[in-house]
C-alpha cells in the first residue's frame, strides 16, 4: 500500500504523539509499504523534503499550525493521487486532510486524541471569542464524514459517540510506548538520593489550557506554606510564547519563583532522569484523552498524582494517589498524603508500542 499522512507536527519534533507516528510510518516501510508524509516546518534546521528510515517527508513552510490549516491542501493534492489511504490526526491536520481526500475520493482515517465538547467553555486562559471559535472547529470536525476515527482510549470512544459518531466507525486504539527504550534509561539514570532532598514533585508537559496549570500553582501556593521543605519542577516548552509568558506572570504573582524550577526542551533521556529524580509527578489535568506523560511515569516507576479525569481513570496504575475532588484544595491533599507515602498500589496497566502500530496496519488493510 502507499500511505499519505497529514500530520500537524512530525519528527524532529518531539511528543508522544510524534513518537508513536515517527515508529508508524517507519514500521510501515520495513512491511513493504510507502510511507509519505506532509507536516508542517518546525525545526528550520531540518530540511524541507528528505527520505528517513525509507518515509518520504514533505515539510511546508508556514509559520504556525493555522496557516497548515487553511492553506496545505494544495500540497497534500499534490501527493494524494499516489496514495491508497490517507491518515490523519485532530485538530490542525484533520481538515486540509479531508478536503484533499474528499476532492480525490479516496479513503481517510483520523485519530482523534481528545474531544473536548462543552469543556471548551469552562477551560482556563482563553477569552470566549477564542472558546467560541476552537468549539466550533471541534464540531465541524466531527461532523465530517471520515472513513474511521480512531479513539485512543474507551473514553475518547464515549466522548465522540456523545459527539454523535456511529459506533461502526470507531475504532479504539490505545497510544503505545516503548517500554524497552524507558526500562533502559532507567536502569542507567544516575539517581539522586531523594531521602535527603525536598520533597520535590514534578509537572510535566505541554502548554495547554487542559493541563490544569492554575490548579497546580494555586495548590503549589497553599502547599509550599504547609511544607516549606519541598519544590515544584516545571518542565514546559516556551511555546506558545504569549501562554508562557502568561505562566511566568502567574508563577511571579504568586510569589513562587524561588520555589519553582523551570526547564525547557529536554530530550528524552534528559526529561526521563528528571522524572526518575523526583518524588511523584502530577497529573492535573481537565481532561485526557491517553496521557502518555501518565504512561512513561508510571514504566519509569515513579509515582502519580492524578486528577482522574477521564482517560486517566484507565491509564493510572502503580503506585497512585487520586484527587478526591477537581479543585487546589484537593491537590494540596493529594500533595500531603504523597509527602508522608500514603500511596494507592495497584497492577501496572502496559500499552505497548507495538500493539498499537499492528492495530494500525490491520485498519489500513481493512480498508483495502
């Protein structure tokens, strides 16, 4: 088969989404497929058009991920003529993809990673134009007529069929990770004895309005004066600048700039030693669709706060505590319970890499 993606972001840059893609694509040439991809050009010091690991990437060079949006289909036309399916993913990509594949009436995936609904309404950093505008794109694009959408998790499955999807063209498909890759970094990480340091948890993750930040640094306010012997570690990217920039402001309001400790851009072996030197790494979130950041924590075996939120109630495992309620107070309860080891325990739940790109295939051929 020869497989067009139309992908948002795609190596080099770096997330669990990327990764999952990047380990797709790549297993799809080694079974004697072609693999072409259009994505968008991040990283400038990474060519416009190469052939990696035998995929054929197509990188176009618009600023930010609107103008991908609204202006790649002719570029994606120009590559979907070769193209058996098309696969595509929420939010930025799905539209130019499925325009492209309606006009050359060929087959089109889409893995959805969350929906958000109404949440849209009730999420934090965002004024109601900018709401009003990502819930209305969200409903238009469910309200495509895709030839599957994949869920990444049963409650991204419950969160479209609400959405009004027919259950005949969901398909569930956890987001895997490489437990191999984690297993050995954390057998080689230089460990820090946590005994003798602060009692430090970490955040982790990217800039969004669903991650649950002024949850986090509400609590992070009420808990540095319940125990001044602890730390909050942020590790973000500095991207979108204005949120960021939003986040510094709030970090400085609260008086805890002394107390957070912000880093940026590790690769993955540095962000895993990271985690494997902290306490516990927090999950606040609104929302989940997967969590790989939940995923690799708990294989790193290190422990969670969650906020159980939807996929969350399904990925957490191990050693665990579970906010009793969505609100700082409840965070800083959690926080208190991890600090003297009141842990939950449980069996460690594994989403396997693997599994998740064989699944893959197997909906590519069902489609043949």
């Amino acid at each position: 088969m020869t497989i067009l993606f139309v992908l948002e972001n795609h190596y080099p840059y770096i997330g669990g989404v990327e990764t999952l893609f990047k380990t797709l694509t790549e297993a799809l040439v080694e079974k004697g497929n072609r693999v072409i991809v259009v994505t968008s050009h991040t990283d400038k010091s990474s060519p416009q058009s190469e052939i990696l690991n035998g995929v054929e990437i197509n990188r176009l060079p618009f600023p930010n991920r609107y103008f991908f949006t609204f202006f790649s289909v002719p570029a994606i036309l120009k590559h979907i003529k070769e193209c058996d399916v098309v696969h595509t993913t929420s939010y930025n990509a799905g539209l130019p993809a499925f325009i492209a594949s309606l006009i050359s009436r060929k087959k089109i995936i889409i893995t959805f990673h969350e929906y958000w609904g109404k949440l849209w309404f009730k999420l934090p950093y965002m004024n109601i134009i900018a709401r009003s505008l990502f819930f209305s794109f969200e409903q238009m694009l469910v309200r495509l007529p895709f030839t599957k959408f994949i869920a990444v998790s049963k409650s991204t499955k419950e969160s479209l069929l609400q959405a009004g999807i027919k259950k005949d063209k969901i398909i569930v498909n956890y987001n895997g990770v490489d437990y191999d890759q984690i297993e050995a970094s954390a057998k080689n990480a230089p460990m820090t004895d946590l005994e003798n340091q602060p009692f430090t948890y970490t955040f982790c993750g990217r800039l969004g309005m669903s991650k649950g930040i002024d949850i986090l640094l509400e609590a992070a306010s009420a808990f540095k004066e319940k125990q001044s012997n602890s730390k909050l570690k942020m590790i973000i990217p500095k991207i979108p600048v204005a949120f960021y920039e939003k986040i510094l402001r709030e970090i400085k309001d609260r008086n805890l700039e002394q107390y957070i400790v912000l880093k940026h851009e590790l690769d993955k072996q540095e962000l895993q030693k990271e985690l494997l030197n902290s306490h516990c790494v927090v999950v606040p979130s609104y929302t989940e669709g997967f969590c790989f950041v939940a995923v690799e924590t708990i294989a790193l075996g290190v422990p969670i706060i969650s906020s159980d939120k939807k996929a969350l109630r399904e990925v957490v495992s191990g050693k665990f505590i579970k906010m009793k309620s969505f609100d700082s107070n409840a965070l800083v309860d959690a926080l208190e319970d991890a600090y003297h080891g009141k842990w939950n325990q449980s069996k460690v739940n594994k989403f396997h890499l693997d599994d998740s790109v064989d699944r893959y295939i197997e909906v590519y051929e069902m489609l043949q």
